[in-house]
C-alpha cells in the first residue's frame, strides 16, 4: 500500500512534546560549540603571555577558525542532507572537545591553527547552524520554522551568555590551561543530540517530488540555482558583513576593553551581556519570521545594520566605562545574530528543504569569510597601530553597505521542473 504521507503532514502531526526535544537537542548542541568558540578570544592574551608568539600570529589562528567553521557548513551539510544530520554532528562535536582539549600545548602558530582553527572551529562547523537549521526545518511543521530557526540561534547566544562566566570562573579556580580543557570537556554534554536530530532532508524530500510531481535536484543542480539567483548573491554579501563584525568582538573585544584600561572582568561580561540579549534578538526575529512577510523582515536587517554602525560610532568617541562597555555590548547582542532565523528562513522559501543544509552553509561560508577578516585584521591592525580605531572604522562602512544591499532582495519561491515520467 502507498502512503500518501508527505514530510509536512507528518511534521504536522508530531506530537509537541517531540518538536520541543528537537528545539531542545539543536539549541542545546549549538550552545556547546558556539559557547566553546566564542569564549576562546578570553584565553588570546594567555595563549599570548605562555608562547610569545605576538597577538598577530595568534589572530591568524582565530581568523582562520573562522574561515573554517564557514568552510566545513557547506559540506558537512551536503553530507548530511544526504547521510544523516546525527552522524555529522558525533563527529562535529568530538572535534570540538579534542582542539580545544590540546590547545594548551600549542606553542607554535601552526600548532594553534591545527587546535583551534582546523579541530575546533571545523568540529563547531559540522554541529553548527547549516545542519542544526536544516534538521529543525525538515523535524518541525513549516508554520513553526521561522520560530524554530530562532529558538536553535538563541540557543547559541545562550551557550556564549553561560560559557563566558564559566570560562572566567574556571581561569581563576584552576588556571587558563585547565579551563579551556575543561571547556572541552563540557562540549560533549551536546552527544545526546545526535540520536534525537538523525535522519536526512534527501529521502523525505524524494517523497514530496514524488507526490508532487516535481524533480528532486542534484547537489550540483541545487547550488547552479542558487548561484544564478541574484537575491541569494545579496544575501551573502550582507552575511560576509555579519561575520565581519561578530569575529571581531569575539576575538578582540575583551582586547579593546583592555586596551581602555577596564579590568578584564569587564571583557568577560561584555561577551556574556551580548549572548544574553541576542537571545532576545533571536527569539524575537524567529517569531516575525513567522508572522511577517519576508521583505518586511529584510527592510528590518537594513535598520539594525544601520544601528549597529552608529552604536559603533557613538561608542568610539564616548568616554569609556563599565556602564557604557556593558550598554554597547546590550545593543550589539540585539543585533548581533539576529539576522540568521530571517536568514536561514528566506533561503528555506526559495529554494526548499532538500539541499538546505548545504545552500545555508554556503551563505554561511560568505559569513566567516567576513569572519576571517574580522579577527585577522583586529589583531594586525593593533599590532601595527597600537589601536583598534581603524578596524571599527572600517566595520561602520561595511555595516552601511550592508543595510543597503539588504534591500533589492526579493522572497519568491523559485520553480523547480517538473519530474520525468517513468
């Protein structure tokens, strides 16, 4: 007997019990990897002090984690599109754990690279938001996805709120060595995920096709599409801005409040304030996606650019005090990942569930390309200069530009042809 079953009936008649331990499982797994990478920039003037290397060499580190991390989405979810999400994030989350284990006996640049750029930052790439987003999207019922994309970036705003202060703690109680192993440690907390989100977009996708007569695409057909598709270009572009700026206050941001003379606890709970209120940016993105028309949402990611940039602004020339680190660091975690539910929903819109995993980690290559540049640049930079001015100066322009080209981005479902009879 034929079923006549599609992916999204059966979303549909999930229990909510069951669609809450998905929220839960790729939430939680983003918290431990985001959480793990974003609290890394506390450990830079460490890894500094114990090696000699110069913060610009260790900057190479973090910025080729960066690179990486966007390198791994576009495959890592090609693979699990294809092979199951839960294979990919075992092995994602493993690497994780053991880069940030070893970093402590690095000593060389290329030893750094290999702990946190290659292990870590590409194990976080294969349980990062590409195949995280892409699970939710094909586990829960279409109208709840904008909410759920929310809920999953949420949870890796929590993870940074949570890690910081543990990761300070832990550096006080037993020594930056030790925390950071204890850091990878506590990644591992994610393993449960992997039986909860397993299972691939391709075989429930061939079902749809079939239903609907319409033809399932290749890997190499799906991105053809995408790359042909000027909005989705647009899209990118404005990521590589995203990315441009949050590597920068991951990686030096504790590094511009020293540099203010503020004491370190200022810079560890700089990075907590913004995980906690890009929980509220993520959430809150994450409802209008479902309630909003997209270009409504896209007009939105034009304004937060524009604010981002005057925060920037006004924060460079503002006398330096906790009160104001803390007040900026609120205004930039409401936008400072606020922009992946809309994101990831419009690239769901246009071009399906089948090969989104791997169409959003391209888009989230375009992000850690930006990323790469935000961390390399804020460590060469000062070296040179003795300052970061030049760095936020050039993320004012950047985050200008983005608001722009936000928005000619058009939200039409692109046709796909129809399937050749048997």
């Amino acid at each position: 007997m034929t079923s006549n079953t599609t992916p999204q009936t059966a979303a549909r008649s999930a229990a909510p019990l069951a669609l809450w331990l998905v929220l839960l499982a790729a939430a939680g797994t983003f918290a431990m990897t985001m959480g793990t990478r974003q609290t890394m920039g506390l450990f830079l003037s460490a890894l500094n002090t114990s090696t000699g290397l110069g913060i610009g060499s260790i900057s190479l580190a973090f910025a080729f984690g960066q690179l990486w991390w966007g390198l791994t989405q576009p495959f890592a979810g090609a693979v699990a599109d294809r092979i199951g999400t839960g294979r990919v994030i075992l092995l994602g989350v493993a690497l994780v754990a053991l880069g940030t284990f070893i970093t402590p006996y690095m000593a060389t640049t290329a030893g750094l690279i290999f702990a946190i750029g290659v292990l870590a930052a590409g194990g976080a790439g294969m349980a990062g938001p590409s195949v995280l987003m892409a699970a939710t999207a094909r586990l829960v019922p279409l109208q709840k996805r904008g909410l759920a994309s929310g809920i999953v970036n949420a949870g890796g705003s929590f993870g940074q709120f949570v890690m910081a202060p543990i990761a300070i703690s832990l550096t006080a109680a037993v020594g930056w060595a030790s925390a950071l192993q204890w850091l990878g440690v506590l990644v591992l907390l994610a393993l449960p995920a992997v039986w909860v989100l397993k299972g691939n977009s391709n075989a429930l996708a061939a079902q749809a096709a079939a239903a609907s007569g319409q033809k399932t695409l290749t890997a190499r057909e799906a991105i053809a599409q995408a790359l042909a598709t000027p909005s989705y270009r647009y899209l990118a572009a404005g990521f590589l801005v995203c990315g441009f700026h949050v590597a920068f206050l991951a990686t030096h941001l504790h590094g511009v409040i020293a540099a203010c003379g503020l004491a370190p606890e200022v810079g560890g709970w700089s990075l907590a304030v913004i995980g906690l209120f890009n929980i509220v940016g993520s959430l809150g993105m994450g409802w209008a996606v479902g309630r909003w028309r997209m270009k409504s949402l896209l007009s939105l990611l034009s304004l937060l650019y524009t604010v981002r940039g005057l925060a920037v602004l006004i924060f460079l020339f503002a006398p330096k005090t906790p009160a104001l680190v803390l007040i900026f660091a609120a205004v930039m975690g409401i936008t400072f990942l606020s922009t992946v539910p809309p994101t990831a929903g419009l690239v769901a819109k246009m071009f399906g569930t089948a090969n989104m995993a791997m169409l959003f980690g391209i888009v989230m290559l375009s992000h850690q390309v930006g990323g790469f540049l935000g961390a390399y640049l804020g460590g060469s930079v000062f070296q040179a200069t003795g300052s970061y001015d030049w760095v936020w100066y050039m993320d004012i322009v950047l985050a200008l530009g983005a608001a722009l080209v936000n928005l000619p981005i058009r939200e039409a479902h692109l046709a796909r042809p129809a399937a050749t009879a048997a």
